[in-house]
C-alpha cells in the first residue's frame, strides 16, 4: 500500500471507492488519486495536519523540513514531504496514546 493510500484511509478516513479514487464521507465527495498529493502540494498535506490535531496530536516544525507529532517525527526534502513522511511514521510505528480508541476514530 502506498504512503498516500494508508494516510487517506487511516489518518483522513476515506474508504476507497475504485482503485484510483476514495470517498469523503464526512464531505459526501469523491477524490481521485491525483487530486490529493501531499508530498507535492502543501495544502494537502496540511489537511493532514488539521486532521490530526483534531485527534489530539501537537504539531510542531522544530527545524526547516522537519515535522512532529507529539514524539513523532519526521524528515523530507521539502515541508509537505515531512509531514506526509511523519504522519505516515505514525501509522507504520502505531505508537499512538489510548491506541485502541485512537485507531477507531482513524479508521
């Protein structure tokens, strides 16, 4: 799976629909996979920003290109790359506090 198919399903909540698009069920609107590139376009990687701060995590750019979550972080070539890189090292490590729970509401 990729980076950006485990963050929109796990981190965004969008199940997918077809194998190119997923579905936004809070917005009621579908999107195509070239229409979300966080580690491209830094408004989209911003959406996993707010998304995450939602779920309680503290979003912190200590240096250029360097991103944490609460103990998590992460680094890239550029800030949208970091932060995709982060928020997907919170999926790969899933050391999230209250896990359980957590993961109910990411998913």
């Amino acid at each position: 799976m990729k980076i950006t198919d485990s963050i929109a399903r796990k981190i965004l909540g969008w199940k997918l629909n077809r194998w190119d698009r997923w579905f936004d069920y809070d917005k009621g609107i579908f999107i195509h996979d070239s229409e979300f590139q966080p580690q491209q376009n830094l408004d989209h990687a911003m959406l996993i920003v707010e998304r995450l701060k939602e779920l309680g995590f503290i979003y912190t750019t200590p240096r250029v290109n360097e991103v944490c979550f609460n103990n998590i972080s992460a680094t890239g070539d550029t800030l949208p790359q970091a932060i995709t890189n982060a928020a997907y090292a919170i999926i790969e490590h899933n050391t999230i506090p209250d896990t359980s729970r957590l993961w109910r509401k990411l998913c």
